[in-house]
C-alpha cells in the first residue's frame, strides 16, 4: 500500500549517515579508529601489533634509485 508524507519521511529519518567513531591513541593521542591498532604507533590494546620499525626498513630498502640518480 501506499505510504503518506509522514509515513515516508518517519521511515527515512533513519538512513542518515552517522560519523566515524574515533578515539585517541593512549600513547601517541593520535585518533585512531576503534578495534584497529594504531597506525602511527602500531599498537592496540597497550600492545605493539605492527613492528613499523622494521615496515620502514624493508621499504628504503626495496625502493630503487630513479634514472636520474643513477647517472649522477
């Protein structure tokens, strides 16, 4: 059946967007969203999850001298 104004606009005032849920890191106080280790220090829950450490070391590492860098 068909709905009336108010019917449909009760039933819509229900899909609005609702924002990111961010809390702030106990060791670094940056936001992070929640249940998710922290990306600036990689840790969750007081714990390190995510050695960035060793993340930054194996990318210089793996990163190759561009063309021009070469021949100078």
């Amino acid at each position: 059946m068909r709905h009336n104004r108010s019917q449909r606009g009760s039933t819509r005032s229900h899909h609005a967007l609702k924002g990111i849920a961010l809390t702030k890191c106990p060791d670094c106080n940056n936001p992070v969203m929640r249940h998710q280790a922290c990306s600036n220090c990689g840790k969750y829950r007081g714990k390190v999850i995510i050695n960035l450490e060793k993340k930054t070391k194996a990318v210089k590492a793996t990163k190759t001298p561009k063309k021009s860098e070469k021949k100078a």
